[in-house]
C-alpha cells in the first residue's frame, strides 16, 4: 500500500565506551603489612612506638654529648653510696704464689667507693697485668663487698739464660725471678728464648712419654734445635725440625726400652744424623795413689814412767 508512510527504526544510542578499570598496585610494604597479622590501628600503633624510641634514642646521644648523663650517674653513684650501697669489705680467694700485698693494694684502692663507680672491667685488667694470675674473676656482692676470686697460674720449668734463673708456666710466660737450686723438681730449659719453645718442646716429648718423666732440663741450641738432659746424668743431641726431631727421639725410646742405654757407662748420644747415631762413653778414672802413713815412733822411757806412777797411786810399789 503506497499510501501509508513506514516509520522509520528509532535510532539506537549508541553506548559511550566504558572508561577502563584502573588495576591499582600495591607496594611490597604494603603487601608486608598485610601479611602481618595485625589491624591497621596496630601498626599505626608500633610505628608510633617506633618513632618514639628513635626521638629517645637521639636525646640520649644529645645528652651524652652534652655530659648530662655523666652528672646523673654521679648524682645516682652518690645517693646509692649513701644508701649502704658502697665497697666496705674486699674478699680475695684463690692466692698462694702471687703476692698478696700487690693484689690488696690493687683492690683496696676501690674501698670506700660507691657500688656504682666501681669498674670491674679495669680491676680485673689490672690483676691479669701480675704474670702469676692467669685469670680473675670480680663481681659485686651487694650491698657493700667486692669479691675478687684469682686463678694462678702453676710453675712448669725453670728457664736459665746468662745466669739468671725464672719460673715459668707451661706456655713460657716468666712468673717470677729465683735464684740457683729454688726450683725443687722442676726441669731446666737453658738458652736465650728457651721459653717461647716449651709448648713445642712438651709436644716434642709427648711422642716419647716413657722417657719424658726421666727428661730432667733441655737445651736450646742455636735457636734451632734442643739437646736432652736425663736424670741419670745423659746428654741426647736431637736434629734440628720438628718432625725429625720427633723421629729420632721415637728411635732413641726403641733403643732404651731394648739395650737400656740410660744408666750405664754412655754419657752422650748423637742422633743429628739421620743415618747414623754416635755415642760416647764416660771416661774411665783413674786409680787414686793412697799413701801409706809413716809408722810412729813410741817412746818406751815415757811408757815406763807412766807405769811407776799408776802403781805408786795404787799402793803396788815394792
């Protein structure tokens, strides 16, 4: 029908095109936060407190600085002095060598001070400077003693160089000065720095413990090597080097514990060479000349003599 006019096809909106969604990112600290099991309000709480302590932590540096808190400490130092809380007693364990006049002048110089001032840090510094003490231990006896306990050091050997004499311990540290024949049992180490050598010298005469009990003194020749003094009066020259040292001492052991040669008439063995051993025998005394007395000669007038007066006193006169 040519008539009737078709209406046209309403027009479709057409759909303004969406903004894109935003992908919002987060920071590793704040994936941190997250993962902490924490509210929001604890974490503002902690940084809080975290701000706080840095703020202390600068006034506190300030104040050092300055020499405020030296002042405190003095003022707390006094009121903690006149609470009872100062050194009125010094207690010293553990001596028997040292001498004690140097520790109680070295301690006593804290007494009287207040609790607080005493630094036990310098104390004990000061006691480990004496070369008997080995170690020491201080601490405060609250409220009014300082206790002071000392670890000595024990005597290994005494070490002779240039005539003078020296007890030292185990690791060559000189303890005190002596004189000639003060050192009982102890062996003797001869020679200049004998006594940096006594730990490799004991280590030395460990790989022969059968012979180290009859070792009576050692001798450090040429800072380069020792010779053996036994108590029975032999010398054993050893090899320069640790290990052939250890070697030939070893093979010297072998030898004693075979032919016995410690005690007899051998007072030298040489085991520098490696390939052979010398040895030397004491040399033989000589006969003593005894003179024969002179006969005395007995003068008979006297005997005589003698016997007419005792018989006279006894009456027997004819």
């Amino acid at each position: 029908m040519a008539g009737v006019a078709r209406k046209a096809p309403a027009k479709r909106k057409a759909k303004s095109p969406s903004p894109r969604q935003k992908v919002l990112q987060s920071s590793w600290v704040d994936m941190l936060i997250r993962a902490l099991p924490l509210s929001e309000q604890d974490v503002q709480r902690i940084i809080t407190w975290i701000i706080l302590a840095a703020f202390t932590l600068l006034a506190f540096v300030a104040a050092q600085y300055a020499g405020l808190t030296a002042a405190a400490y003095q003022q707390y130092a006094a009121l903690a002095a006149k609470a009872g809380f100062e050194v009125q007693r010094v207690e010293v364990t553990g001596m028997e060598r040292v001498d004690q006049l140097k520790v109680y002048q070295l301690v006593l110089a804290e007494k009287d001070r207040a609790m607080p001032l005493v630094d036990i840090d310098k104390v004990r510094a000061d006691l480990l400077q004496y070369g008997w003490i080995k170690d020491a231990r201080v601490s405060r006896q609250l409220p009014n003693t300082l206790a002071v306990e000392i670890i000595e050091r024990k005597p290994a050997a005494i070490w002779q160089r240039n005539g003078k004499y020296s007890l030292i311990d185990a690791n060559g540290i000189v303890l005190a000065n002596v004189r000639a024949g003060e050192g009982g049992d102890l062996p003797t180490l001869n020679g200049i720095e004998a006594n940096t050598h006594i730990v490799a010298l004991n280590a030395l005469l460990d790989n022969a413990s059968a012979l180290k009990s009859q070792v009576s003194g050692a001798t450090w020749i040429g800072n380069r090597r020792w010779d053996l003094q036994f108590q029975t009066g032999e010398t054993l020259a050893l090899p320069e080097g640790e290990a052939e040292a250890a070697k030939a001492l070893l093979n010297f052991a072998r030898l004693d514990g075979v032919h016995r040669l410690l005690g007899r008439d051998l007072i030298h063995f040489d085991l520098r060479d490696p390939n052979r051993a010398y040895f030397r025998k004491a040399p033989k005394a000589e006969p003593t000349k005894v003179q024969q007395a002179e006969p005395v000669k007995v003068d008979n007038k006297d005997d005589n003599k003698n016997n007419e007066i005792t018989k006279k006193n006894n009456g027997l006169t004819a």
